[in-house]
C-alpha cells in the first residue's frame, strides 16, 4: 500500500477516481492491530477503488485541516469528493472496518 507523504501528493491521489485514504500513526495500537489486513483489503477491493495511507504525525497541517481527531480514520474519495469517513472509535477491528469499507461507496 502506497504511503502519501506530502500535500500536494494527497491532493493528486484523492482527485481522481475512487480513493481510500487510511490516517494512521506508528505510535498507535488500533493502527497496527488492522495493518496486518491491507493486502488483503488491497486485494479485496482492488476493483471498486485503491488505497492509500498517510501518517498524521508526519502530515500535521493535512491532518489538521481534515479534521483528523482520532486515529485510525478512513476517509473515502470519490473524485476529489469526501463520501464516507470512518473514525477512529468505530475503526478498532478487522469487522469494523470491513463493514465500512463494503458500505463507503454504497450512498
């Protein structure tokens, strides 16, 4: 899984096309408890959109204007377009996230 590692990088990626963007941080358990899963869900949901990940510690002003509160959060792109978030309370299993992944780009 690709790691965004600028702003500008972020705003490429999430302009086009269906986009899955995981806020994380490598001091936090609940971010390292789901990572063992990515190629799976890369794998998985390889043909309704790609994802990506980007670490809040080392984009703080991203994570500042996204309003990144909690981590894990997954934010859902669809054209540059915020479709579907999931924070960091709700973001704390396999079964947590799979159920918004299945269900982001449903609405």
């Amino acid at each position: 899984m690709n790691d965004i590692r600028s702003n500008d990088e972020y705003n490429q990626t999430t302009s086009k096309g269906r986009v899955m963007v995981e806020f994380y941080a490598d001091w936090c358990p609940d971010c390292k408890r789901i990572e063992p899963y990515f190629g799976e869900w890369e794998e998985k949901y390889k043909d309704s959109f790609s994802m990506v990940r980007a670490n809040r510690d080392e984009l703080p002003d991203l994570g500042e204007k996204l309003e990144i509160l909690g981590i894990p959060t997954f934010i859902a792109y669809d054209n540059g377009k915020e479709v579907a978030r999931l924070f960091s309370r709700d973001a704390k299993s396999k079964e947590q996230v799979e159920t918004f992944l299945d269900g982001a780009y449903q609405k």
